[in-house]
C-alpha cells in the first residue's frame, strides 16, 4: 500500500515507512522535474526533509533512488486502478471509469509522465532490470482481461480484444494531450483546460467503448 507522505518535520519521531514513503515522493518529483542527469541527492534531501545520509541507508547511490522511484511511479497508479474495482462495475462503465481515472491521474502527477519520458530518453534499461515489473502490472491486466470477458459474455463487446493493447490504447489517448499540451495549445491553439480534458476523457472513453462494441 503506498503511504501518502510530505516532508518529515524535524523534531518528528522517525517511522520507516514514512521515511521511506517521504524520500520516494521527493524524488518522483525530482527527477520528474529535471529527469535522471539533472536531479541531485542534496534537492531530494530538501525536498524530503531527511539528511543525504538517511537517503543512502534506504536506497543506495543515485541511481538505486531513481530505480525506485520509478517503481514507485508504476505502484502508485496500478494501486489508483485497483482501488476502483473495475470488476464491481457493468463493463462499459468500467472502460468509462478506467479512462477517467488515467487522464486525471497523468493530470494530477504529472512526475509520472515525465518520468516515463525520462525512463524512454534513457532507452528502458533501469525498467528492464526491474525484477517485478510483470507482478506490477498483472493486477491491471488480469481485472482488464476478466472486464472483456464479462463484456464478452453479455454480447457487448468483442471477443478478441487484448488487454494489453487495450490498455496501450487507453493510455495512448489520455497520455498525448498531457504530455504535449503546451506544443498543442500553441501549433493548433487548443485551449488544453481541466474542463477540455474532461471534455477529452469522455470523448476518449467513447472511441474506446465503439472499439470493443460487437456493433
């Protein structure tokens, strides 16, 4: 479970968790904000409130913090998709619920996008040798395979939809307007607001549910 985490005040009794939960957020941000080659131990110390030392004992060098933030960065949102409970909902409204729930929070963290860049611009070496990236994902991928099933079974949608294409499909509309909404608003003029997302999500939600319809 990720534990929601600022700061440590000084003074505060030191609880692990917390420490940890503190020092992972600090540096989601970062090295979102200045990616791996710009981002400084002495900023994540600042940003968390824990010495340089503190950071080392729990993590390692540079590059260990940055492995788990980006692990961090995937558990965050597969924990968001899992706190949803999809497979509670009609399917449809699950597609609906799940696309929402990835343009807001592409909207709301936006470390995570810039970290993905980061991890993309570096050529996915760190992730590759992430030993439980598939574990991290499965939780989405098997709720995603049991929604098509359940869609399927009702005569809804399609029975040869992937999940993993699914997805990929997902995140590729709610990701694009995010990740390039100042070159958007300036070459077409789009007024990218949190209204116009909105506005996009529901839009997004129905090419995707027209994709998986049978009709």
């Amino acid at each position: 479970m990720t534990i929601e985490a600022g700061p440590i005040r000084k003074g505060r009794k030191r609880n692990p968790e917390v420490t940890r939960a503190a020092i992972l957020q600090a540096a989601l941000e970062e090295f979102g904000e200045v990616g791996h080659s710009g981002a400084r131990v002495d900023r994540i110390s600042e940003r968390a409130g824990v010495s340089k030392p503190m950071i080392y004992d729990y993590f390692g060098d540079k590059d260990a913090i940055y492995a788990a933030a980006l692990r961090e960065a995937y558990v965050q949102i597969r924990e968001g998709e899992a706190a949803l409970e999809l497979d509670m909902l009609d399917p449809e409204a699950a597609i609906r619920t799940l696309v929402r729930f990835t343009m807001n929070h592409f909207r709301e963290k936006p470390w995570f996008i810039r970290m993905l860049n980061t991890e993309n611009l570096r050529g996915g070496e760190t992730i590759r040798n992430m030993e439980d990236r598939v574990e991290i994902q499965s939780v989405l991928l098997t709720r995603l395979r049991a929604i098509l099933r359940h869609g399927a079974e009702r005569g809804l949608f399609r029975e040869d939809v992937d999940p993993v294409e699914l997805y990929i499909f997902v995140a590729s509309l709610c990701y694009f307007p995010i990740s390039n909404i100042h070159t958007l608003s300036t070459v077409f003029e789009v007024p990218i607001s949190p209204d116009w997302l909105e506005s996009h999500a529901d839009r997004a939600s129905d090419m995707i549910v027209a994709y998986l319809s049978v009709t």
